[in-house]
C-alpha cells in the first residue's frame, strides 16, 4: 500500500533536495515519509514561523525553491507571518501543511485556505484520488506565478491509501511575457540622448547582472542596486552601490542628477526611491518587471518582461552606439573607484551617553569579519547599519526579510535556510533585541546548521524604530522600552559563544574568534547607544513631520 503522504513525498523529493520542517500531528506521516524515502535533507526548526522564513531565505540565496512543512492549526497560523513576506517578496515555495479533515472542521480548526487567501497565497488540498497530481500542480504553479503555494492534506488522509494516477501531467509553464519590438524600438531613443544615464539592479536581475553591466559601459552610464541587490556590480568602476535610503550622501547626491534611469529586476518601493526623493524630477523613469503593472507612479516608460531577454533585446538595438569616452561625460569621475561610493561615517567610538557607537562597531566589524560572508538582515531600526556598513561580495549577499511586509522578528529563522543554501560562507544575522527576542528559539536552529555564523544583537535596550519615530512626536515611550537582556549568556545556553561589546577594545573577543577559525555560532550583544539615529530613520521622521 502507498500511503498519501508517501505520494507526496515522492513528488516533493523530485522537486526539491531542502526542506524545512518542524512536526505535529497533522504532517506527522508526510514527514516520516521524507526521512524513509532519504532523498531530501530535512532541517528541523524550533518555531514554526522558521519553517516558511528559512525555505525563503534559501530561495532567495540559492534560486531554488524550498519546501516549508508544518502541522495544521497553531502550527499553521505560527507561520503566516513569514508566509505573508514571502508573497510580498514574490518567493515560489511549497507550503505542506496539515489541515482539517475532509468529514468537516472540528471545534479547534480554523479556514486555512481563507487565512491563506487573505496574504495572497494560493491553496491546494489533497485527495486521495490525486496526491501526485496536487504536488505537481503545487511546484508548477509556485514556479510560474513566483508564489508561495500551501499543499494541504487533510487529517484522516495522510496514512490512507492513495488510489492510482496513471496520467500526472506537469502543467505548462506559461513563457515571460516579450516586450513588443516597436516598444524597445521607443526606449532606445530616451537611453541613447540621456547625458547621465544611470542602470539599477534588483533581486529580480540576479541573472541579467552582466547585461546591465554591458549596457552601462554602452550608454556610458553610472551602476547602483536596490539594498537586497547589493553586490550585484561588486567591484565595478561607477558603481555608486545602493540607490535609495540606503545610499552614501556622495552616491545620493549623484543619482539625483541622473537624466534617464533604467531600473530591471526592483520594485521601486519606499526603500529604493527615499521616499519618492531619490530621483530628480525631471528624470526619465523606466522600469523593466514581471508584475502586471508599474510598480511606482514616479516610472515613465514600463516594460513587462524578464530583465534578461529584455536587455538582450535592447542591447541587439545599440550594436551600433559608439560608447562615450567617459561615463557621463567627465561630470562622474570622481566615482570611478567605486570603493569610495561606500564611504561612511565612522562615529564616535563611544556616544555622548558612554554607550557603543552602532558606527563605529559596524566600520569596525566590516573589517574584521570574513569577507566570504552573507548577511541576513532582521527589521528594524538597524538595518540602516547593517546595510550601510558591510561590504557584500556578491548578489544574494543581503537577504532582508521582513521590509516588504514590515515585520521584525525573522532574522533568526531566516538563518538557517541561508546557511544552507550558501553552506561555505559566513553568515551574518543582523538583528535588534525585540526582534532577536521574537525569534530566539531558531537560534539553536542556526547552531546546529551553520558552519560559521556570527549573530550581532543591536541591543539598544527599546525598539527602536518606534522610540525614533513616535517618541519624537512626544508619544508615551514606556512600552516602547525592553528591560536589557544579555543575549551572550542566553546564547550559551543554546550552544553558542557569546560575547557582550560595550566598547570597541572589546571587539578584540570577534577578531579571536575569527582567528581560530570562525567556526559555529558567536553572538554578539553589541551594548549600541540609541541616541545615535540611522539616516534613512531621520527621512522618515522629517517625512511625518510635513505631513
């Protein structure tokens, strides 16, 4: 006899070699399946909300899709945080979770499919007449509409006998959408006249990066990336690095003079544009997607397609422009070491109020730390540190989980899907002391997956973002406050290092245990001075306050 979930199980090892999974009692037999049938490597998570979050960092790093499993009901909804971000994020992933039986509810179930349906996921449930044929549709549809889909199997199905499917057949992958020849034909024009053309990558370009390239050195335009893309021109002369909220003043200063603006692969979001302040008005906006529409009202001229065959296509139309001499006509020289794009303020040392300078610690940390290294970024105040300061030495180098659908708390169980996709480098979480709170049972996760993995802890004693953007309106601050927490000692217990920073000398403890080795888990309870408030932050609070 072939139970259902054995059928389940066969189809999601034909699809995937990673799964992430925590069990109850509704994926019980779906997840012995898995380990009888050995094709798979199950990582086990403590939370269910690691399940979704790492199956999406390992997406996000790798490219290939991951399955996520847990049980039905308080396993399920424990998980539709990170299920929300990852549609947001637009991550294909399987979802198999438990769900009611097919008799009806009982008086604990709740509507998956409903919950599902309200963060944009799709459902699919399971029969016994068609286990193959759910799990196959469940991949092709997560891989076509770039969405995570949640494979339900009903309770009282899972051990029972699955009836036979002779005819399972994949679905068609529908192609890319082209972009009309006569609208390409249209585009040239505004990139060959522009005086400062300037090309930005995001996520979504990850494998059109050296077309870009090629068509900046073509129209003798600047570079720059969304902050998820960073490390996409790694390298590159008059690359300025992030666009947006995250950019350096000089790199800032630059992309406001830019006239035409070609953006593949990014979503234009509050982010990447500064708050709609990052691009000069009168510049020539034109954006290249797979969403159905313009994702900011700011775009000019939009091209729904793929990046690559896209640029392919433009460039095919520029054979014969003679690139100019130099990049923007001389005006950009001063950005032709790239390196200086990067550049920082670096802080103090130590703050007014005697506590760690978040700056200065990152400055400092950027060079200690192993330059084979990936960043996982929790939400949160930080990130305009974490973003700011590392330097990344490739695409994919900066997964930031949580910015679409703002949340905090997922950087810790994002981790360990991102240690397995990228298993050689070492992987940094970013995170502050609500957040990593939120999401500390996934750091013993991390210490039993990570070859190398350092967790630095910003650990301002508050939540930050809200005491910068609320607490100067003059709102309450009193639950805005965390009494302090030594994450160090906590760390210990889940089987890590752990390291209190109170000074910069202190920083010595990180560079002994990159000496020996940079092996396991070392966390970092950076003791960082609130007062000091990250630029993108400040943009914010002016924002509020002209409105």
């Amino acid at each position: 006899m072939t139970t259902v979930s054995e059928v389940v199980a066969r189809i999601v090892a034909e699809h995937t070699s990673e799964i992430f999974a925590l069990m109850g009692n509704g994926n019980a037999y779906f997840t012995d399946a898995l380990a009888r049938d050995g094709k798979v490597r199950m990582t086990g998570l403590r939370h269910e909300a690691g399940t979704v979050a790492s199956a999406d960092a390992y997406y996000r790093v790798s490219r290939k899709i991951a399955v996520a499993t847990t049980t039905f009901g308080p396993g399920y909804t424990n998980a539709i945080t990170p299920l929300a971000e990852a549609v947001q994020s637009r991550t294909p992933m399987v979802f198999v979770v438990g769900g009611q039986p097919t008799t009806g509810p009982r008086p604990w179930d709740v509507d998956q499919v409903a919950i599902a349906t309200s963060v944009g996921a799709p459902t699919i449930t399971v029969m016994t007449s068609n286990p193959a044929q759910a799990t196959t549709d469940a991949f092709d549809m997560a891989l076509a509409q770039r969405v995570p889909v949640v494979l339900c199997i009903p309770h009282d199905i899972g051990a029972a006998q699955a009836e036979p499917e002779p005819n399972v057949v994949a679905a068609a992958v529908p192609a890319a959408p082209e972009v009309p020849g006569r609208v390409l034909d249209d585009v040239v024009p505004l990139l060959v006249g522009a005086r400062r053309p300037l090309i930005i990558a995001g996520r979504g370009a990850r494998e059109a990066a050296g077309l870009l390239g090629e068509l900046a050195d073509r129209l003798g335009g600047l570079t720059a990336s969304s902050a998820p893309a960073r490390g996409t021109f790694a390298g590159r002369r008059y690359d300025l690095g992030v666009c947006g909220g995250f950019a350096s003043e000089a790199s800032s200063d630059l992309i406001r003079t830019a006239d035409v603006v070609l953006v593949a692969g990014a979503g234009l979001n509050q982010f990447t544009t500064a708050f709609n302040t990052q691009f000069n008005p009168d510049a020539q906006l034109i954006q290249i997607d797979l969403a159905q529409d313009k994702t900011n009202d700011r775009v000019n001229v939009f091209l729904r397609g793929d990046a690559k065959p896209t640029l392919e296509a433009l460039l095919s139309r520029l054979e014969t422009h003679a690139p100019p001499a130099t990049p923007w006509a001389g005006e950009a020289e001063h950005a032709r070491d790239s390196t200086l794009n990067f550049t920082r303020d670096t802080g103090t040392g130590q703050a007014e109020d005697g506590l760690l300078d978040p700056r200065s610690a990152m400055h400092r940390l950027n060079e200690i730390l192993p330059v084979n290294r990936q960043v996982v970024s929790d939400g949160g105040h930080f990130i305009g540190w974490s973003s700011y300061y590392f330097d990344l030495p490739a695409p994919d180098s900066l997964i930031m989980v949580g910015t679409q659908y703002q949340s905090i708390g997922l950087g810790l169980p994002s981790a360990p899907g991102a240690a397995r996709a990228r298993p050689d480098a070492t992987t940094i979480v970013a995170t502050g002391d609500g957040g990593g709170a939120m999401g500390l049972p996934d750091l013993h996760a991390l210490v039993q997956t990570a070859k190398s993995a350092v967790v630095l802890v910003f650990n301002d004693a508050c939540y930050g973002a809200e005491i910068h953007q609320y607490g100067s309106q003059g709102l309450d601050e009193q639950i805005m406050e965390i009494e302090q927490l030594d994450f160090a000692t906590v760390a210990k217990g889940f089987g890590a290092q752990g390291v209190v920073v109170n000074t910069l000398d202190e920083l010595d403890q990180v560079q002994t245990w990159v000496d020996d080795g940079a092996r396991g888990t070392l966390v970092v309870d950076l003791r960082i001075s609130r007062n000091i408030v990250a630029p993108y932050i400040l943009e914010i609070i002016e924002l509020t306050i002209k409105r």
